[in-house]
C-alpha cells in the first residue's frame, strides 16, 4: 500500500511555462484534495474533488486547473506559471466516514 | 477570512514537560476538529481527531480538549518529548468532505 503518491517531488520553471502536477491514491478514497503551503499561511485548499468526475474550486484557485481522470488519480495544473505560485503542494484523499484525509509526501515547485 | 487559526507560530518547551497547543475557529457549524503533525519535506500525518459531541479525546500522550463555547481547541501532549518536534496544524469540517486548516504552530522540544 502505497497511500498518496505526487510526482514529481522537486520541479523548477520559469514564468510562463505549464506543468501538471500528478498525484494517486491506492485506498479506494472518494475524495482528493489539492493544498499549496506557504509560509505563515498554513495549508490553502486550491480544489478538490468528491468523487470522480466532479471538482469544486476551493480557497485558492485562480491560475490552476484540475483533472480526476479516475478514482485513483487527481492532477493539478498550471497553465502560465507565475511567481506567486512558488510553494509546496500537497495532495491529499479522504474516505467518508473516515479520520482523517492522507496526505501525499508533497512537491515543492519554484517558478522563476 | 481565516476560519480556524493558530496564534502562536512558534513553542519551545523542555523535554518531559506538558506541550499546550492552542487553536481558534469561527465558524459554529464545524463538527470536527484534527490536529496533523508535520515534519520538513514530508507531508501531514493524522495525529488526533475529535468530534463536536464531545470535550476530551485522548490517545497516549496527546489530549485534544474543545470548548465549543469559546470556539477554542486545544492540544496537550505529556511528556513531551524530542521527536514531537514539527510542526502542528489543527483542522476543522462541518459535516462535508472539505478541511479547513490553521496556519500552523512549529514546536520544538528541547532535550
């Protein structure tokens, strides 16, 4: 059992270029979620996705997109990086009815 | 708007002594209430959870206490130890799949 994998764990971009953000999960979870962490801002919900097909845009989610190919994988992307998009990024899942959301190790994007 | 938050950024505590970690919310429709504990480069893991019908939850050494009235939860962990050292956030839901989470609280126990 793997839980919540992200690929890639380290990436570096400069301003303008796209990038998806690949994230799966091998529990049989409804739910996955993408956060961005920032520094004094704790974890940022950007979208998340209840079950397949569906995506709900959370707290922070200008200049991203999302995509739940399947029940077991949700990416993230980024169209024209900027900036202000230079953080770490976690995925998680969820089982309703569970604990507790499981959380991806994280990939710490740097956009130039 | 911040719906849950943690004041204090930063706690040092001697090893063997109580760790007291503090968090706010402000929206009284949250039912449940997580701590996770981070550690750099990897992500949260699950520490403590618990739920609005009751007070006190406890596992070992952590102790999760709710005040509902005063929208105030708080973590203890007896004794604190070194490898408690992390960063931990607390997080609330009302009755959805969407977690609301602190700002963090980075705790250091000192040998």
């Amino acid at each position: 059992n793997a839980g919540v994998t992200q690929t890639p764990k380290f990436q570096v971009l400069k301003t303008g270029q796209s990038m998806t953000l690949q994230c799966a999960q091998d529990m049989n979870h409804n739910s996955m979620y993408w956060y961005r962490q920032d520094p004094g801002m704790g974890l940022r919900l950007i979208y998340y996705s209840a079950s397949e097909g569906t995506t709900d845009k959370g707290e922070v989610p200008n200049g991203y997109n999302v995509s739940r190919l399947n029940k077991r994988e949700f990416s993230l992307r980024l169209e024209s990086a900027a900036p202000s998009q230079t953080s770490v990024y976690f995925c998680a899942s969820y089982y309703r009815g569970g604990n507790e959301q499981y959380f991806g190790p994280g990939t710490r994007l740097t956009v130039t | 708007d911040q719906q849950v938050k943690q004041n204090s950024p930063s706690l040092s505590v001697q090893e063997g002594r109580i760790s007291i970690l503090n968090c706010d919310y402000t929206n009284s429709m949250f039912d449940y209430f997580l701590w996770y504990k981070k550690y750099p480069a990897e992500g949260p893991t699950f520490l403590i959870s618990i739920s609005s019908i009751k007070d006190k939850n406890e596992d070992g050494r952590f102790t999760v206490f709710l005040n509902k009235s005063a929208k105030h939860l708080s973590l203890h962990i007896v004794p604190s130890q070194p490898g408690d050292s992390a960063v931990y956030f607390c997080a609330a839901s009302a009755v959805s799949d969407q977690f609301y989470f602190g700002t963090g609280t980075s705790l250091t126990v000192i040998p």
